[in-house]
C-alpha cells in the first residue's frame, strides 16, 4: 500500500521545485544582463538538484565563455554531449572555443559534428567555413558558406569570407562579386571597403586594391594604414610614386609601411 504523503511534505516539495525554477530563470536573467558570476552562482544551485538539465548546463557554460573561463566552459559542454550526444550547440560551443584559441583543425572537427547534427544553423556553417579557410581547405569552406548564404543572405562578413575562399580556389568572378556584395551591403563603411581592398592586394588584383584604398582616403585621409597600402600597391604595379606614400606612411607610424619599405630601395 502506498504510504500516504503528509500536506507539510507537499508543501515543502512544491516549495523547493518553485525555488529551483526560480534559480533558472533568476540566472536567465542575470546572463542576459551580463551578470555572469550572479548567473553560474544561480545555475549551480539549480544544478545540484537537476545534474542533467541540457538548459541550465548550457547557459552556464555560455557564461563562463564570456568570463573567459574555457576550461569550465569546455567541461560543461562535454558533459552535455554525454548526456545527449546529438546537442548540436555543445559541439558549436567547443569548436568555437578551439576556434579562438587558434586551435583550427580541432575546431573543424568539432564544428564539423556540429553542422552535422544541425544542418540549417547559420552560425555553425558559417564558422565551420572560417575554420576550413584557417586549414586550408577553400573548396569545403566555400561550399559550407553557400549553405550559410542560403539561410542567412544579410550577414555581410559572410560575402568578404567567401570572397577569399574562392580567389584561393581560382575563381576570380566569383571573388569579385562576393567582395561586390560585401561592400554593396556596407556601402559607406570605410572598414568594409578597407578590408576588400587588403584582400584584393593579398590576393593579388593590385587594381581594385588601389581603388579601394584611395576609396578609404576620401573617407578618411588621415588613414595611415591606407596610405601605406596605396602606395605598395602603386610600387608593385611599377609607379615609383607609391614609394612616396610608403615613406609618408612609415613616417606616420605605419608598421605595414615600415615592414615593406625596402620594395623602395
């Protein structure tokens, strides 16, 4: 027979079960807020009662992410691909961690498991490209970027990532008019327009490098970074006046200019 549960024990029950969704969402909050101490002293009380909430052990391995605590974050992670291996987001959230901490090819292999798992993410396929192109493989990435394109056409960093991926692949339309795009969706965004042209002078196309950097100087002719760059792309092109340029801008400071300074002698 079963024994029978006093009222004061329900109660007491009900009142700890309240407590600890109040522990979840109170440390919901405080995450959103920024508060990331508050949030994982929240979370590890919740925890102490709910060992396996997929919820609370990814929100408090978010926070220690951004408290820069990687290796309790990692550990949080792990936990949650033991308790359920097809968790997509805990594959994310390791690779990238290995991601910035320059550990590529384990990034890819953990992002790789993680857009296998969730095909339609927008972030995970977009930074299993980023890490692709850090090993190398710019066929892969600039597939993986197709994919993200699809799900999400607006993200602008997107169009300047697959730009290079496909001038390392030889594809130069293609490159231009991923550049094209990128610059089109940030069009008086001097950082936007800077960053196509040190890709196109890395890569090669010294032309379009040099419209982009005397772009740059309109909008700000006080860029020394720029200026440098203009006149190592008017150098290698073979106008002895880029080294004017270079000399201006090493004097200002520029390490770029300073470092390429002996294209002029």
């Amino acid at each position: 027979m079963l024994r029978k549960i006093h009222k004061p024990t329900v109660l007491f029950l009900l009142l700890i079960l309240s407590s600890c969704s109040s522990d979840l969402f109170q440390a919901e909050q405080l995450f959103y807020k920024k508060q990331y101490e508050e949030a994982i002293s929240e979370l590890n009380k919740y925890l102490f009662l709910h060992i396996t909430d997929i919820k609370a052990l990814h929100l408090r391995a978010r926070s220690y992410e951004e408290l820069d605590k990687t290796d309790e974050a990692i550990q949080d992670y792990e936990r949650i691909i033991s308790i359920k291996p097809d968790y997509a987001q805990a594959f994310a959230g390791i690779g990238k961690i290995l991601f910035e901490q320059e550990k590529y090819k384990d990034a890819e292999l953990a992002l790789l498991k993680a857009a296998k798992l969730d095909p339609v993410d927008y972030e995970i396929l977009y930074l299993v490209g980023r890490a692709l192109m850090m090993t190398e493989d710019y066929k892969t990435a600039n597939k993986f970027f197709d994919r993200a394109k699809e799900i999400n056409p607006k993200d602008a960093k997107l169009y300047f990532y697959q730009g290079m991926a496909r001038a390392y692949i030889g594809d130069p339309l293609g490159c231009a008019a991923s550049f094209n795009t990128y610059v089109q969706k940030e069009p008086n965004n001097a950082v936007a327009v800077y960053n196509r042209g040190f890709a196109y002078l890395h890569l090669g196309y010294l032309e379009y490098a040099l419209e982009d950097f005397e772009q740059v100087l309109k909008f700000n002719p006080n860029h020394t970074e720029a200026l440098a760059k203009k006149g190592i792309c008017m150098a290698k092109m073979g106008n002895s006046d880029g080294c004017i340029y270079i000399q201006q801008a090493a004097r200002k400071g520029s390490d770029y200019a300073q470092s390429n300074l002996d294209i002029c002698s």
